[in-house]
C-alpha cells in the first residue's frame, strides 16, 4: 500500500494549503474521492502535465499512479471502479 499511501499523503499536503480537510482510506467516501482523484490524475492533460512531461518521467508517473490505483482497488473495488485505466488495460 506504499504508492497509495504517498499519495494520498501528497493529496493531503496540498489540501492542507487550501484549509481542506485530509482523506483517510479508512473512510468510503474520502476512498472514492481519493479514486475520482486518481482518475483525474490519470487523464491525458493531467498526466503530461498539459504536454511538458515525457519519456521516463512520464512513464514513472503513469507506473506511480497506477500502482495506487490498484492497490485502492484490492482495498475498495467498488470505490475504484471510477478509474478508467484499470478496466482499459491501461
């Protein structure tokens, strides 16, 4: 649960800028907007970062973000069926 739990650690570090409350997987509803989340991140403008990002870095990210969201998925699949990349073959 390690890629998971870092990100949802990051999510937190920039929700705690913003005075948002933090997710915990330990709630369904923060796990399926921690999967809405990672979806997000998932989409082709937010995982190049509008372009910017290529190659390996691009690559690590796209491993990084599916990592967690599989392991969101053996903790809560029905949270992680939002994800579109799980059910595509990535």
């Amino acid at each position: 649960m390690n890629a998971l739990t870092n990100y949802v650690a990051e999510k937190n570090r920039w929700r705690a800028i913003f005075k948002q409350a933090p997710l915990s997987l330990d709630n369904a509803t923060d796990r399926q907007r921690i999967a809405e989340t990672i979806d997000c991140d998932l989409s082709p403008e937010n995982l190049t970062c509008d372009g910017e990002l290529r190659g390996a870095e691009l690559q690590a990210r796209h491993r990084k973000l599916i990592t967690a969201a599989r392991q969101l998925n053996e903790l809560d699949p029905g949270a992680a069926r939002v994800i579109y990349e799980l059910y595509t073959g990535e």
